[in-house]
C-alpha cells in the first residue's frame, strides 16, 4: 500500500513538473562539466518568463 501511494505521489510530482529542474540540473552538468548552473529560482523565473513570452505553447 505504500509503495502505491510512494508511486502516486511521485507521478502526479512529474506531472506537476516538480522534477524538472532536477533533470535541468543533471543534464547540464553532463554536458557541460564545471560550468555554473542555474539555481532553482532562477530556472523557475526563466522557464515562467519564456512561458509568459510564448503563450501559444501553452495548451491553456
């Protein structure tokens, strides 16, 4: 049962996109090694603005 619930949680965590800049994160420092990376604050500031300057990539 609580493997379940774990599981559960942990997709609608994805699906709210709570695992992002985690992924961000890994992916920059595989492809660029030693190269600063953003902090979360600034990730969500960045993807929100490129979001706000975009609106028709939104589906809503």
């Amino acid at each position: 049962m609580i493997t379940a619930v774990r599981r559960a949680w942990w997709w609608v965590g994805a699906l709210m996109g709570d695992h992002d800049y985690a992924r961000y994160v890994a992916l920059q420092r595989q492809l660029n090694p030693g190269y600063p990376v953003m902090t979360e604050r600034e990730y969500w500031r960045q993807r929100y603005a490129a979001s706000d300057a975009d609106p028709e990539a939104r589906c809503c």
